[in-house]
C-alpha cells in the first residue's frame, strides 16, 4: 500500500460487510452491524440510499458478490476458530492488519474478556482511530502500528501489552494478498516468535495466477485493476504447498487450508484461501 495512505482496501471490505448486513444471504454468514458506520462518507451515502446501493451493488460491481462471500466467510470461520481457541484458555486476540474490524464493539462482552490487540499500519490505524472516536463507539482495543513491508510485527507487538509468554489467537485477514511474499513469510515467522504454545493463527492468501481456475479469471482480473486503482496491487500470490514448507520452516502445524469453505447460499471463489495453523 502507498506509504502515507491509509487502505481504501480496509474501506471495500468494511462496505462489503456493511452491504452484507443488508442482505439475509450476507447476514446469515456474518452479521457486522457496525461496518456501515466504520466505512467511508462515500461507500455510506451510497449504501444506505436503497436505488444508489441496487445501482452500484447489483448492477456495476454486481461482478463483486463473490468477494464480499469471500471477506463475510474469512470473518465468520476466523471467530469460530477464536471461541474454540478462548474455550481451550486463549486471553489474548490479536487482529493482524485489523482495517477496519469490528470485534472490538461488536462482540463487547466477548472483547471485555479477552486483552485484544489491533495492529495494523499507522495511516491505516489513525484513519480507524478518527472514525472510532467520530462514531462514538465506546471503549478501545490496545493499538500497536506496524508496517509489515519494513518492520516485525514481533517487535511492534514487544512494544505493547502484549505478553509473548501467553498462548494467542492471530487473525490476520485480507492482508497477504498485498503483501509480497517475503514480507508474508517473514510475519509468519515474527508472529511463531511472540507465539506461545497453545497459539493459533487463522489468515487468508491468493493462490497465484496458474493456480486460479478459468472460470474465476474474469473476477481476478476485475479485482486487480480495482485494488491497483486503490493504491493497493495484489503482489501475494502463494502455492498452498510452499506455505505449508514455510509453515514447517518458522514454527506451525497446519491444521487446515481450505479453498473454499461453505458460505450459505453465497458462491465463493476459488481464487484465495483460508488457513487455520497451530504453533508447533
Ligand atoms: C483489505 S484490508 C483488510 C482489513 C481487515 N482485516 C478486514 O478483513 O476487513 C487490508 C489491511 O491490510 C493492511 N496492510 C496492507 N499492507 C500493509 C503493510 N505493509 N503493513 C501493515 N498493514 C498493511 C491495511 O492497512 C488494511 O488494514
């Protein structure tokens, strides 16, 4: 992502799951009723006057269902994964590259009994912070920027509360696909450093372009020219076989990569995947 700007990416995906919880098809997956409020002025105005948001969401990104699936199922299988972890002692959730979740005041009974941490980018970060304190949500998350491309999210996390002798749950969602692959591994193995046994970690990744099937390139070339128009060009695309090589080499066990995980009556496509490991 560009330097000084914070992610317009952050933006598209908390409007997908504003437009989510419009729909019942979208609620049933994951139900984020604060999404619309966390987004931009812009995406807001035009989501919530009903002909503009027919206009835009059936008829010109119509072509986009597929990925607001794919960014309501990533949240939805990342808490599943989050409450087993809390029910076998996990205390501390960690939302890697948060943008613009809302866990923090969604689930507030939930949050208060965990120490939850955001990080993410620092114009990223402020942007949300801004938005938080506009939209008057209550209450705060410990926040610990980090830019992924050039420093350890160990070291940013080090710097915070955080308590690296404690097992963990890391989400780190919507985030590799703009990430080169160098930056993606070595975040992986910052994170098995503060990651005490018992840790778990959920993210999503591209495969990459040889691996994305026929049907699915007309959507993977639309999401490339949108996100480079955002400031934020996909750059990950990763093998499913190197990762678990790189899973093996900086500290996890795979428990799980899916292609596509069920998502109620939406369609996914086969173009990212979900990724549930464990600290070895
Ligand atoms: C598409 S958003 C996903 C946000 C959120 N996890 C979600 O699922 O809605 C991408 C996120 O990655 C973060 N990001 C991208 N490149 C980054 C970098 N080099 N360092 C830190 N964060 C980065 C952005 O700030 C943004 O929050």
């Amino acid at each position: 992502m560009l330097f000084n700007q914070f992610s317009r990416t952050a933006e598209a995906a908390a409007a997908l799951r504003a437009w989510g919880a419009m729909t019942p098809q979208g609620r049933a997956v994951f139900h984020d009723p604060h999404a619309l409020r966390l987004t931009s002025r812009r995406w807001r105005a035009r989501l919530k006057n009903s002909a503009q948001r027919k206009l835009l969401m059936d008829g010109l990104l119509r072509w986009m269902h597929p990925i607001a699936a794919q960014v309501l199922t990533r949240s939805h299988h990342a808490e599943l994964h989050l409450k087993t972890a809390v029910a076998g002692g996990v205390g501390q959730y960690v939302i890697v590259g948060a943008g613009l979740d809302s866990f923090y005041w969604r689930r507030p009974a939930w949050a208060r009994s965990l120490a939850v941490f955001e990080v993410d980018h620092p114009a990223t970060q402020a942007m949300k912070r801004a938005r938080c304190a506009a939209s008057a949500l209550l209450g705060e998350p410990w926040w610990v920027t980090a830019d992924f491309e050039r420093e350890s999210v160990a070291d940013a996390l080090r710097r915070s509360s955080f308590d690296a002798g404690q097992p963990a749950f890391f989400a780190w969602l919507g985030v590799t696909h703009y990430l080169k692959p160098a930056a993606t591994r070595a975040t992986l193995a910052a994170l098995a450093e503060v990651a005490a046994a018992g840790s778990a970690l959920v993210f999503d990744y591209s495969v990459p372009p040889s691996q994305i099937t026929l049907n699915d390139w007309p959507l993977a070339a639309g999401l490339g020219v949108l996100t480079a128009a955002l400031g934020e060009p996909l750059v990950g695309g990763l093998k499913p076989d190197a990762l678990a090589a790189w899973a093996a080499e900086t500290g996890w066990i795979v428990m799980d990569d899916l292609a596509g995980p069920p998502a109620g009556e939406l369609r996914l496509p086969q173009l990212t995947r979900l990724a549930h490991w464990r600290r070895a």
